[in-house]
C-alpha cells in the first residue's frame, strides 16, 4: 500500500477510536486513574463496535531472543492499531518514544497515544 497516495493513515478507523475517547473524556472528564479510563473505553468501544483486545501480551525480542518481559498493550484496535492511554498533565516526549517502542516491536504502523490526565483531552498520532 502506497501510504502517500492514501493521505492519512487508517484515517476512519482513527476517527472511530479518537470519538470514543473523546465521549470517555466528555462523560467523566480529567481526575480519575488510568484504569478507569480504560474499562470505560472498553465500554465505549464496544457500543460503537470498534474491533478491541485489552491488555494484549506482546513479546519483545532482542537479537532473536524472546525476553521473559513482555509488553502488554493497552488496546489493540482493528488488529493493527496501538492505543496507548494516559491520565497525566500533559504527554510528554517519554510517552511518545515509549508509543514508537510498541509500534516497532509490533510493526504495527500507527499508534494512538490518548491523554485522559489533562482538562482537554489529548491525542497524539504516531506512525511508524
């Protein structure tokens, strides 16, 4: 797939996801832990039938070898799309190399870092 003659990335199913959250973020707005975001996500995206696995177990392998510590990603959207949650202030550069560490390892080409901590919500698109 030729990503420049396609212009954005999963550009619907993005659409999709960021709307859920922003209905989370809109019902229960900034304060609460990152859990909480996320069952209520859970919620959100199966009453819009967004396709979801959560906490999805994911192996890190380094020079071909399998490491005993796994990542567990928060959700798994479309069979192709990382969302990486937050409820801190702001996101920071940290979280971003973090987002950029799951795509890689998954070879997944985008990551959605969301940001529940902040008064507005925050998303961030991460493609690799």
């Amino acid at each position: 797939m030729d990503l420049l003659k396609e212009g954005i990335i999963y550009k619907d199913e993005s659409y999709k996801i960021i709307g859920a959250c922003m209905e989370v973020h809109r019902t229960l707005g900034c304060g609460f832990l990152e859990a909480v975001y996320q069952e209520a996500l859970s919620i959100e995206f199966e009453k819009r039938n967004i396709p979801f696995v959560r906490e999805k177990m994911l192996e890190i392998i380094y020079k071909g070898i399998i490491l005993e510590k796994e990542y567990v990603a928060d959700f798994i959207c479309y069979d192709k799309i990382i969302i990486e949650t937050k409820a801190v202030n702001q996101i920071q550069s940290e979280h971003i190399a973090q987002t950029l560490n799951y795509l890689k390892i998954t070879e997944f080409k985008l990551g959605l870092l969301v940001n529940f901590g902040a008064k507005s919500l925050e998303t961030k698109r991460i493609v690799l």
